[in-house]
C-alpha cells in the first residue's frame, strides 16, 4: 500500500517515517506543494495528512484534491480538541482522524481499518457466485456479463461485509465505520441499502438478525 504523509513537524514525521516504511510504502511531504509535486508522478492509497501545517492547512488542501476529483482514503492527524475541526475534516471527505499524542500502534490500527474499508491491496474482482461479480475498485457488480453501478456507500457496505463473513455486525458498527461522524443514516436508510445489495447479489447473502443487525452468509 502506498501512502503520502505530510506533516511539517520534523521530529514527528522522521518517528513516523522510520515506524510506518516497516510496513508500508510511505513517502513524505512538509506542505501542500510537496504534496501535488508527489501526485504528479504517483498514486496513492491512502493519505495521512496533519491538519495544522505551514501554509495550507490539512483540511484546505483536503478540500481542495476532493474538487480535483481525488477521493484517496485521509487519516488527518490533529491536535485540536475542538470538534468543529473533526466535523469540518469528514464534511469535506475524511475518512478518519488521530489526536495528538497518539500511539504508533494506534495509527497502524488506523490504517490497517482502512485497508480493510477500502479493500487496498486486495484483488481486483470478488466472485460472490458463479454469475455475480463484485469490483471494489469500480464499485461495480457483475452480474450475468452485465455492469451495475453500486454506489460509494453499497459498495463500503458490500466491502465490510465480505471482510467480516459470518459475523453478527450491529447496525451500530456499520453506522458508523461507513457514514461520516456528522451524518449517520436512520435506520430506514440503513435498511433500504441492505435491500439494494440484496437484489443484486441475492435475498439471502445478507441475513437479518432482528433488533441486533445483520450477518452476510
């Protein structure tokens, strides 16, 4: 997995450098021109971004790749404690945060969490049965040569799902390791996503656990 760190603390980045690159590719930028100088010759799967650096901040350059039709999974790293800042942060397409003073163990968990949503790494087609195929990285299903639009939030769903087979999942966790802090679903919302993916990829793929939440078989 490759990922792009900017943070403009030197002592920081060289610790999370010298810990991350045990486990992953990571190449470092001090600020957001560093940053669009490493996107013009790579892509990347995840971005771990400090909100307060020199110049433009985290959260404006965020905003900024996400017009450019950028939607690399973020972690941002932070030090305010003021949750405007982290409710601004998944408004604009955050994915996850880490507050300031953080365990290195608790970042890789983190984006380890990550991968998992975003299926990074992994291949690029799921065959859920002989005539259906998922592709995470489309969002797409095939199903008998035929290509079905799934959706950003079907396809987390479908993603978090097959990461977790045969596990009761409250719809409490997947509230909220899909949606945003700041714009959780009701659970008509929630239900009505559960009723698409059973159409496309069969009625009983998905069991319903009442009260409790679901289990995908």
């Amino acid at each position: 997995m490759n990922i792009l760190l900017m943070e403009d603390d030197a002592v920081l980045s060289d610790i999370l450098l010298d810990y991350l690159r045990e486990s992953w590719s990571v190449d470092y930028a001090f600020n957001s021109d560093e940053v669009y100088k490493c996107l013009e010759s790579k892509k990347y799967d995840l971005f771990i971004f400090d909100i307060n650096v020199t110049g433009k901040n985290g959260l404006e350059l965020l905003a900024e790749l996400r017009e450019f039709c950028n939607h690399t999974p973020t972690i941002f790293i932070t030090a305010y404690t003021d949750t405007n800042y982290l409710k601004k942060a998944f408004t604009l397409g955050a994915h996850d945060y880490i507050k300031k003073p953080f365990e290195l163990e608790e970042l890789n968990a983190r984006i380890e969490n990550t991968k998992r949503l975003f299926n990074i790494g992994t291949r690029d087609e799921v065959q859920l049965s002989p005539s259906i195929t998922f592709i995470p990285l489309t969002k797409e299903i095939l199903s008998n040569g035929v290509k079905i639009s799934l959706g950003t939030k079907n396809s987390m769903l479908l993603s978090y799902f097959l990461n977790n087979k045969k596990r009761l999942i409250t719809t409490e966790e997947l509230a909220q390791n899909i949606w945003d802090f700041d714009s959780l679903p009701s659970d008509a919302t929630l239900r009505s996503h559960i009723r698409t993916l059973r159409e496309l990829i069969g009625k009983d793929s998905i069991t319903t656990v009442r009260g409790q939440g679901y289990i995908y078989e």
